[in-house]
C-alpha cells in the first residue's frame, strides 16, 4: 500500500534539497576548468580534494545505494530493475575474461543483483546453474558464440538484447507505473542506439532480428526492416513512434541523441515531485541522482578536454530539480 512508503517519501523529500540544479550545473559548466569544478562539487558534499574523480562518482553512487538501503531495507526487490544494468555488464565482461588469458582488474561494476565475483567464478567454469534463471541461457550462448565465432560483436549483441528484455521485465512486474515507464524507454531507446549503430554499419536484418529486444512502443520487425536498408529509413520509421521528437537529435549526433535519451527520462520522473505517496518518489530520486552523476562526469571529462563552455552547455542534462 501507498501508505507504507510515507516516511521514505519524507526522508527523500529531504534530501532532494541537497541534489544539484541548473544554477550549480550552470557554475559547473562556467568553471575555469576541472580543478575549479571538483572545488565547486566539495562544496556541495561531493567526495575531497584528495579524492581522483572516478572514485568520487562510486563514492557518490554508493551514497545512493545506502541510502534506499537504509529506506526500505525489506523492498529492495523492487529495484532490481535499475540494478540489472550492472550484471548484464558484469556478465559481458565475465564471458570475454573467460575467453582469453589472465585476469582484468577493474572491469566488473558494483550495486548489481549479482556478487559480480560469483558471475566471474560461474561463466569461467560453465558452471551456469550457479546464475540466476533467466540469465543461464543467455550466458551459455554468448560465452559458446565468442568461442567459436570470435565475434564479439555478435557475443555482445546477444547479452545486451537479454539485458534490455531482462529490465523491460522487471518494470513490468512491479505494477508500478513509473517503474514499467522506466523499463520501456529504456527497452526502446536501447533498440534505436542498436538499430543506428547496425545501419551505420551495415548489418543485415538476420544480425538485427538476433540484436532487437521487443518492447511495446516500437516495432522490431520494422525496426528491423529499416534499420537493413539505412540511417534514412530508421529516421523514417522512428518519425511515426512515440519517439518521433528524437529524430532531429540523430540525425545531429549521438551525443545529442545520448541527451535526448537521458532528458526524457528527467520528464518521465518529474512528477515525482509532487508525489506525496508510494515507492515512485523513492524511485525518482535513484535516477535523478544517477543523471546528476553522470552530467558531471561529462563536465569534468569537458574540463579536463578543455571543450569549449557552448559546446559543454549542448550537451549537459536537464535536472530533477
């Protein structure tokens, strides 16, 4: 019931004041450079001076993490579907890492569903009884795809459309609207990077029919079809969807594309806001805070590349708040 999530809401409302808005991410994008923004985030509690950047941004993420932990301690099932990203990684990079010589520190993500040392352990013995149901196939044709094919390409196809399915599913199976809004969009845009990508490079409609993950808001086997014959006739087809506002921002760049992607998920929570009552705020905050966070990798990777501030300002997120 609604009702159960009422304090969580209270704390999260919290600490909602605490993320940051467009005024800081204007100061951010202003900043004389990377030094003068990792000041700026210390300010705002955001790791230290002695702290590299990719260790604050775990940091910040594990802050996130503890904090829902702490929240709904009995509920974190519910969330499985924001967490799923990270095994579905985990997996791709076991399966390579079982493929080839010696071990690869550092490539394996935390905050999975998974013990990412369980998922390495599993795929290099073939022991796949010891993952989950739903991923044993998928693990056992991607790691049997790679050894015989060496495409890895085709190995990574296979594991990413198993993703998108996999956090499509969970959405749906909360009965939570925003949390089945989540995982279509992201379902769906997952498809269009992969159709973009495949026409860019030529694949054919049999590599695309394997890629294509089904999703309620598109068509794959249209999809499928236009993505075979071109960039122009993906744009075609995607100009008769739900997603026909994204088509001038493929055809601009990825990047813009990649924007577009993350600001429409910012609409999609927003009116989380106002939402007094119910898991939805609690899920709101976990993405907003993951968009904050990944907005200020791309500023300090700008700063640090010394990108132009206009070009910076093209391509930084809408915020939550």
């Amino acid at each position: 019931m609604a009702e159960q999530y009422i304090y969580a809401v209270a704390r999260v409302r919290s600490r909602e004041l605490s993320l940051l808005n467009e005024s800081v991410i204007g100061q951010l994008c202003a900043a004389s450079g990377e030094e003068d923004c990792l000041r700026i985030l210390n300010e705002k509690g955001w790791g230290n001076p002695d702290l590299p950047s990719e260790e604050m941004f775990r940091e910040e993420e594990k802050k996130t993490w503890a904090f829902i932990r702490e929240l709904v301690p009995d509920q974190m099932q519910i969330f499985d579907v924001f967490r799923l990203t990270a095994d579905y990684h985990n997996l791709k990079a076991a399966v390579k890492e079982s493929c080839i010589d010696g071990t690869h520190p550092g490539i394996y993500q935390e905050d999975g569903t998974l013990d990412a040392g369980v998922m390495e352990t599993a795929v290099a013995e073939s022991d796949y009884e010891a993952l989950p149901k739903s991923m044993r196939a998928v693990a056992q044709e991607a790691k049997e795809t790679l050894l015989q094919t060496r495409d890895g390409q085709l190995c990574d196809a296979i594991i990413d459309r198993a993703a998108l399915e996999a956090v499509r599913e969970a959405g749906a199976k909360t009965g939570e609207k925003l949390l089945q809004d989540y995982g279509e969009l992201i379902c769906a845009t997952g498809d269009i990077r992969i159709a973009v990508r495949s026409a860019k490079c030529g694949k054919d409609r049999q590599f695309l029919m394997k890629a294509l993950a089904p999703c309620e808001t598109l068509d794959i086997e249209l999809l499928a079809d236009a993505a075979s014959s071109g960039m122009d006739a993906v744009c075609a087809y995607l100009d008769h969807t739900v997603y026909a506002d994204a088509v001038d921002e493929l055809k601009a760049s990825v990047a813009s594309f990649e924007r577009w992607c993350d600001n429409r998920m910012i609409e999609t929570i927003r009116p989380q806001i106002h939402n007094p009552f119910g898991i939805g705020p609690v899920a709101a905050y976990i993405l907003a805070r993951e968009n904050e966070i990944r907005t200020v990798r791309i500023i300090l990777a700008a700063k640090r590349n010394s990108l132009p501030e206009e070009m910076l300002r093209e391509r930084v997120r809408a915020m939550y708040v």
